[in-house]
C-alpha cells in the first residue's frame, strides 16, 4: 500500500499527530523562516547516495514551540536535526547535553538523539573555516575578522577564529551589550603577543557607520551573521559605499546568489561569496555526527548547484 507523500514543510502540529511517509522522515532542519532551507536538498543526496532508507525535511517550528518540537522529534525516534535561525541559542537549555564548541559559546546547530537524549553540537565553526579557505585560499589564522552580527551564528565563527588565532577580531552587533559580551568571552584565546599596533586584536564596536568606516580599513574579511539579506529586498548590511577593494566579503546567506551584500562587494571591487560553502560543510559535518561515517561531499556539493 502506497503511503502519504511527504510535505514541503512540516509544523509542530504535524509532529503532534505524527504520520510518517516511505522512505520514513527522521532527519530535518528546525527554523523559522525555513523555506529557504538548501539542506534537504544536500542532506537527501548524502542519504540515497549512501544507502540509507530515510528522509530530511523542512519543519517550520516558532520559538515559543521549540521545547515541545524537541521533545516529540526525540519520542519519534529521529536519528538528528538541524538548528536555525531563531532556535540556536534557546535549544542550549533544551537539550541533555553539549560537546565543548556549542557549550563554550551556548549556542547549537546540530542534535544527535543518541540512547533516547538529545545532544547538541556545533559545526557551523568549522564549516565556516572550511568554507573561507576554499572560497579565499586563506587560512583564519592570518585574517584580521570583522563579524556583523552576535547571535548564534555569528558566535560560532568568533569562536573558531579565536580558536585559530586569528590577527583580530572585531564583534559588531546592533545589540551592542551582546557583542560585548561575546568578546569578553573569547578574552582568552587573544592575550598572546600578535602586534599589530593601535588597534585592539579583539574588540566589539556599534553598529555605526563611523564604526564601519574605522574598522574596514583594519580588517580584511568581513562576515554578514546576521539574517539580513534572507529577504530579496533587503539592503547590503553595511552600505557599499564603506567597502573596499583589499576586503573579503563572506555572507553566510545563501538565499541568493548574489546577495545584496556580495553584489556591493563586487561592485567596489573586493572578492565576494555566499553561505553555500558554509552550508555544505557544516552539513557534512552534521552527517558524521549523525551516522560515524564520511560524509559524500563531492555529492551533497553538485546537490547544492
Ligand atoms: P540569531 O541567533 O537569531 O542571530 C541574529 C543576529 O542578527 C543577532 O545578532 C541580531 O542582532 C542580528 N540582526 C537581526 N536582525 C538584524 C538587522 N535587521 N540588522 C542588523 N542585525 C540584525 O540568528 P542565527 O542563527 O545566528 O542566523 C543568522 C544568519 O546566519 C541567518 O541568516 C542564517 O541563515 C545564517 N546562517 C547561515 C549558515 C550557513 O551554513 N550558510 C549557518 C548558520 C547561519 P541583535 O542581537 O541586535 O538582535
């Protein structure tokens, strides 16, 4: 007997009166907005290439509904999902437990149900590395680092900055006091003795354009963290006319092609890229937490073209 198909996008509704399809769902990305959501597609790849007999999909979960989510996605036996926007940071105090990346920032991205508990990850730090040394031929670790935004993303990729020593470290959020205290948290990792003159190795500054105009010409690789540019319309998070040939742009949205953000890059004549990079190498991350096997890279990559 043929089963029910299975939907663009799940709810927690659905998840409350569960009907499973073939091959059976128990894998998805949890969001809101989730419908721009590219991981499916690479996911879905990864798992018929690799034989495995279940499906990825999109659940649309509003942040008041998380809690409930978790725990009905951990009686239904998923074997793990994804976390994004806005539910990185509260599904800290969700899950039974946290690897060392996700617990020093407090913020996940990846949860593995493992013996019937939930156990949180981070691997958006290291796909973001991945993603600049493919699309720039850099390392972190020679980059001076301007981060727009300080929220869950934008903690895992100041994270693994410090991590890698980068040359500096700039933290510019709208909430100023969150990216202060973001800063204060990876003090640590920048006490060693890199010189690099007046200006402070780390630093959280406002989001001002005096701020911007400062910082771009002491930085050399700006990251958009924030969601803006998920909507067609939205304008370039910094205004073009601040940014400059020596810059690398890198947005980790990955709605468009060009995002408003890459498009002013380019057009000052600096080198630009979206989160597409980013996207796949957290995913395959992901996808060897879930299953403890190598993930298909080459395959959940020409899943993305
Ligand atoms: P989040 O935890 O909700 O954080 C959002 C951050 O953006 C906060 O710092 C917030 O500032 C700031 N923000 C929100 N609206 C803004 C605006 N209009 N102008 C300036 N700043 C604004 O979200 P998240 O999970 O970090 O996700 C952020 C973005 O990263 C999303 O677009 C997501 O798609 C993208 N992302 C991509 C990948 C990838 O693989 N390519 C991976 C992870 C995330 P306040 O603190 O002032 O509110």
């Amino acid at each position: 007997m043929k089963k029910n198909q299975a939907k663009e996008i799940y709810t927690l509704a659905d998840l409350q009166g569960w009907r499973d399809v073939d091959p059976p769902i128990r894998l998805g990305v949890l969001g809101d907005p989730v419908a721009h959501s590219l991981s499916p597609r690479m996911q879905n790849a990864a798992l018929k290439h690799c034989k495995i007999d279940m499906q990825y999909l999109r659940f649309r979960i509003l942040p008041n509904e998380l809690a409930d989510a978790l725990k009905l996605i951990r009686q239904l036996r998923f074997v793990g999902i994804n976390l994004t926007i806005p539910h990185k940071i509260d599904a800290v105090e969700i899950v039974d437990d946290l690897d060392e990346d996700a617990k020093r920032i407090a913020a996940l991205n990846v949860i593995k149900i493992d013996d019937g508990k939930l156990r949180g990850f981070n691997t958006d730090g290291r796909g973001f590395s991945r993603a600049i040394r493919e699309e720039f031929s850099v390392d972190l670790r020679d980059l001076r680092v301007m981060i727009l935004g300080a929220g869950g993303a934008a903690r895992a990729i100041a994270l693994q900055c410090a991590k890698e020593n980068c040359e500096r470290l700039v933290i510019a959020n709208g909430t100023f006091e969150k990216g202060e205290k973001l800063a204060d948290k990876l003090r640590d990792f920048f006490s060693g003795p890199k010189v690099l003159g007046p200006v402070p190795r780390l630093q959280a500054i406002r989001w001002e354009e005096n701020a911007f105009r400062f910082q771009i010409a002491n930085v050399d690789l700006v990251v958009n963290a924030t969601p803006v540019g998920l909507n067609r319309a939205d304008p370039s998070p910094i205004p073009a006319r601040l940014l400059a040939p020596h810059l690398m742009i890198y947005d980790t949205v990955y709605a468009e092609k060009h995002t408003s953000f890459v498009s002013a890059a380019l057009e000052a004549g600096a080198r630009g890229a979206n989160g597409l990079s980013m996207l796949l190498h957290q995913g395959a991350l992901a996808f060897e937490i879930w299953f403890e096997r190598e993930a298909p890279l080459e395959v959940m990559r020409k899943a993305l073209l």
